[in-house]
C-alpha cells in the first residue's frame, strides 16, 4: 500500500504534485513497463488530491514533451526523456504564475544606451542597444534583479510598452511578430553585493544564484541577452539524471 505523501506549505500543491509526478515516473514508480501512466483516477488516490490537481499538475509535463498522450492508449513517458536536457522557454512573469505567485517588477533602468560592455556588443552587434533593469517580485518579495540589452529596433517597440507586467516573449511573438527558435542559458552563483542586498532586501551578504540567457530567432540574431541573480530560497535548479545498464 503506498502511503499519501505529507504536503508542505511552502509551494502550491499542484506543483509539488509535478514534480512527485516527474520524479516517479522517471524512476519507474508509475509507469509500467511499456511507459504508460498510471490513470488521473490512481494519481489522484495515491497524492490524497484532486483530480483538478492532478490535471494541473501534468498539463506542463505534457507541454514540456515529458508525456505523449495517445487517445484511447493513455499517457506514456518518452523514453528518452531522463537523458534531455532541454526546458521550456519562459519569462518571469509566466514562471511566477505557474508556480502559484503574484508576480511585479519596479524599473531601475530603461532606455537606449551606448555604455554597454564589450560582451553585450559582440553578442548584439549594435553601437546602441536599449536596456531594462528591473526588481522582480514574488507576492510583493523581491526576489531578482533583471538586466535585459534589446537590439534597437525591439527596443523602440518595448519602449511604448507598459514594462512592469509585460510578458515579454508573448509580446515578441504575437504581438512584434518575431519568431523565437531557441535560448542558451548558463548558470552560476555568486556572492551578493551591497547593491544587490539593498534591491533584495537582505540583511547580509548572500549566495545568489546568477543567470545568463541569450535568445535567438531563427537566423541566429540574439533578440534579448539577460543577465539575472535571483533568490535561492525562490529559484533552484532540479535536474533529473538517468544512468542506463548495458
């Protein structure tokens, strides 16, 4: 008999579902031999949840191509799922959403700018790029601090936006009608500044995780480069690892 696993209050349930849901079927737990699920009806009665939740919780597994669902078949694991390393492409205001929080922002910085570093000029290759820096909330707690470069002619479109709120691939996409093919993103630590403790209202210095994404259209021209720390009791970095026998 499997025991219903102890929730905490930390997160929102449907999101400790997924990823109990990720964690089992990767290992085995849930799926059967051929890779299908368990049916909604038997996750729902070995969480203790919702079938709602249950819903919720796999829709972005579906999405993020963890799961294949087959009519009539069922929902089944791709088999080459524990060994790639590729997510789904999202912005903080999306992030935020999906793992149950009130997301803002308050400006720093925004406009065109000749003072950038070498690197934002070689990546963008423009003399003048439009920039945006801003505090990230989570439910009124900052919990990053964002430093976007734009090529100018984004720029000027992002400039007549409202930037607080604005989901800003969405806004790429259907409404600036760019094509998004794909981001590289690398990840670091490192100890915060004064600068940084005061955005994020810290009461010392602490480890910040630090993020660096590029992302490009389908001709390789870099659309945005965003540079971010964040919060490690907000932002962590899961990723699941599968060492196949011979």
């Amino acid at each position: 008999m499997t025991t219903v696993p102890q929730f905490s209050s930390d997160a929102p349930l449907h999101v400790q579902v997924r990823e109990l849901i990720r964690q089992q079927a990767i290992s085995g737990e849930i799926v059967d031999e051929n890779g299908r699920l368990m049916t909604e009806a038997a996750l729902v009665e070995r969480f203790g949840v919702s079938r709602v939740t249950v819903r919720n919780a796999l829709a972005p597994l579906v999405e993020d191509g963890m799961f294949d669902r087959s009519p009539k078949r069922g929902t089944f694991l791709r088999p080459n799922y524990a060994e790639r390393w590729v997510g789904r492409l999202m912005g903080f205001q999306e992030i935020m959403a999906e793992a149950g929080y009130r997301p803002g922002a308050s400006i720093l910085l925004s406009g065109m700018t000749h003072q950038h570093d070498d690197e934002v000029r070689e990546l963008l290759k423009e003399r003048a790029v439009y920039e945006l820096k801003r505090i990230r909330y989570a439910d009124d707690t900052p919990i990053a601090i964002e430093h976007a470069f734009y090529p100018p002619d984004i720029g000027i479109e992002l400039s007549k936006r409202e930037l607080i709120s604005i989901k800003m691939y969405q806004v790429f996409e259907e409404e600036l009608g760019l094509e998004i093919k794909d981001a590289v993103q690398t990840i670091s630590a490192r100890i915060s500044s004064p600068e940084d403790e005061a955005a994020l209202e810290l009461e010392q210095a602490s480890a910040l995780i630090e993020m660096q994404r590029t992302t490009h259209d389908p001709e390789g021209r870099v659309l945005e480069l965003l540079r971010a720390v964040y919060r490690p009791d907000f932002f962590q970095l899961t990723i699941n690892l599968n060492r196949r026998g011979s």
